[in-house]
C-alpha cells in the first residue's frame, strides 16, 4: 500500500477567494496598488508589481463591494504585518481592521482611484 501526502492545512481560519482592488502604504512615501486573492479574519493575500519588505506595517484599503443599509459607500481598512513577498503575493498577518463610511463623493473618487469608472 502506497502512502500518500496529504497537504496539512495550518492556517486557523479559512480563506475565502476574492477579487478587490486595493491600494496599500507602507509609510507616507511607498504606496501602491495590487489586487486581492483571498482573504480572511487573520490574513489576506494580494498581488502587486512591487515586492515589499517583510515584517514591515502595512495599510490596506479596499473598497467594500457592498453598502451599508443599501446606500452608504463602506472601505474596508487594514492594518497588519507583511509576513512574505515573493512571485506568488504578498501574504499579510492582519491585526487590526475596520469598515468606514464614506461619501458618495469620497466613493466616486476611490472608485476612479481604482479604475472602476466614474
């Protein structure tokens, strides 16, 4: 009989696949912009041009597909720990988050940030 690897899953909560485009800041002058693979309540994964510096504190911000009360624009904010950079993402170690409102202004000028049109 054949013994068979079977791939150990270590992550504590599940990741959930999703596609948001999102813009990140390392400090006041590294910023940029990549697109989110998955996600969870402890981590989340995204693609970017730029290879980051791991161990470093990062902002994630992503604008929330979904409204608050079916009218109010919500972003999602992120702050956590870069825990590896490399071809396959930036996989990072959230440690705080938190959903804001915004204006319907605020929200046009993320959405065209982000490319979605005005």
């Amino acid at each position: 009989m054949a013994s068979e690897a079977v791939a150990i899953e270590r992550r504590r909560n599940r990741r959930f696949p999703i596609s948001l485009k999102l813009r990140y800041l390392l400090s006041r002058s590294v910023n940029g912009e990549g697109q989110v693979c998955d996600m969870s309540s402890s981590g989340l994964l995204f693609q970017s041009r730029e290879l980051l510096p791991i161990g470093g504190t990062i902002e994630v911000i992503l604008a929330w597909p979904f409204l608050l009360n079916g009218d109010c624009p919500l972003q999602l904010r992120i702050e956590g720990r870069v825990l590896r950079s490399d071809r396959r993402g930036t996989a990072v170690r959230i440690r705080n988050y938190e959903f804001r409102t915004s204006s319907k202004g605020a929200a046009r000028v993320t959405a065209l940030v982000l490319g979605k049109g005005a």
